[in-house]
C-alpha cells in the first residue's frame, strides 16, 4: 500500500511539472505575437506598400525608415488596413536600400503590440523604365516581368541566363506593363540575369534593351 502512495505521487509529480513547463513555453508564443509580412512592393515615387501574412490591428502605429549609413527618412503613412500598409519616404535615391520598423502592430486577437521590421530596395530606372518585379511561376514554368510605368514593344525578344545557358523558351503575351516569359524550369534560390529588347517607355522614340537579375 505505501508502495502504491510512493507510485500515485510520483506520477502527480511528473504531470505537475509537464503542465507547468508546458505554461511557461506556452505564453511568450502566444502573447504579443507581430505578423509575418506576406510581400513587399515598391509602388513608385518612394511608395511602398507591406502585406502581411495574418490580419493585423495597431495603436499608435509608426514607421521609421533608415539606410545603411543609419540615417533617418521622413515618413508619411499614405493608408492601413486590416491586411496591409501603405507608405511613403522622401529624400530617397534609386538604387539604395533601406530598412523599416513598423511599431504598434500586432496579429488580430493578440493582447500585447510589437513591431515588425524589413527592407527594400529602390529600383533604378533604365530609359526611364523602372522593372518593379520579375516572379518566377514553378507550376508553369514563366517568368512575369512587371513595369512600373506604360512601356510599348516591337518584336520583343527576352534571355534568362545563368552561367552562359539561356533559359528563355519565347515570349507568351506582354501588354502595357507587363511581359511573360516562357523558361525552362529554374532552380529556386538561384540569382539569374534577365535582357528584354524592343521595349521603349511609352511616348519615347528608340526601343531600347533592359538588363538586370533576378532570384528565382
């Protein structure tokens, strides 16, 4: 019977602990808990605009935006809403990258706000076309390229290479801001340069050729 007593506290023991071990580990994963940003995109004229990944609410919201050097941008919060917000910074130059801190953040039904941080880059313009995202689409082997402003074209042609081996199979469709590409399948990861000829901005005169790299 004591034998018994010894076993039945023992067990209460062990349970006791798993429970409270279970507490402490539990509560910093759920309380004030930030979003995971979704995307990043550069909007134009120093715009940006940050999707989260999970609804998202804020007090007393803030964004602070700083270079490498450690210099400090002015901000203006242009919108928010419950999946996004929407930024701008002035005194920028093309080319540089930046990082951000949004404060007074927290996923929906958290009890405590934290802060979320990231960067970007400022993309160049080239012949006064800035390429503001090139997506690579495994499931169907394409490459979408998008502009940031109208552009016109006249027998585009497009390579995507990487040590010296052209991937590109022939262009899809295009339209005013946008080309696909059809590729061979590309590695995940892997950094591969791009070269878009016969595209010209909308209302210039030469159709010029773009270049620039991509991560797949």
């Amino acid at each position: 019977m004591k034998k018994l007593k010894t076993n039945l506290l023992t067990v209460l023991f062990i349970v006791m602990t798993v429970l409270c071990t279970a507490t402490v580990f539990a509560t910093p994963c759920t309380v004030g808990a930030a979003p995971d940003i979704k995307k990043i995109d550069y909007e134009g004229k120093g715009r940006i605009d940050i999707d989260f990944a999970q609804a998202v609410q804020y007090k007393n919201v803030k964004v602070t935006v700083k270079d490498a050097n450690g210099k400090k941008y002015k901000v203006k919060i242009n919108g928010r809403d419950s999946d996004d917000i929407n930024f701008s910074i002035s005194g920028y130059k093309a080319g540089k990258k930046y990082k951000f801190t949004i404060s007074g953040i927290r996923v929906k039904g958290e009890t405590k706000y934290g802060s979320v941080k990231g960067s970007f880059k400022i993309p160049k313009q080239h012949y006064g076309i800035t390429v503001k995202e090139v997506e690579y689409e495994k499931a169907e082997n394409k490459i979408e390229i998008e502009f940031l402003e109208l552009v016109e074209w006249k027998s585009p042609k497009v390579k995507i290479k990487a040590g010296g081996k052209n991937y590109a199979l022939g262009v899809k469709e295009k339209d005013a801001n946008e080309i696909t590409v059809k590729v061979k399948e590309l590695t995940k990861g892997k950094t591969y340069s791009y070269s878009i000829s016969g595209i010209r901005k909308k209302g210039n005169t030469k159709y010029v050729t773009l270049t620039g790299k991509f991560v797949a």
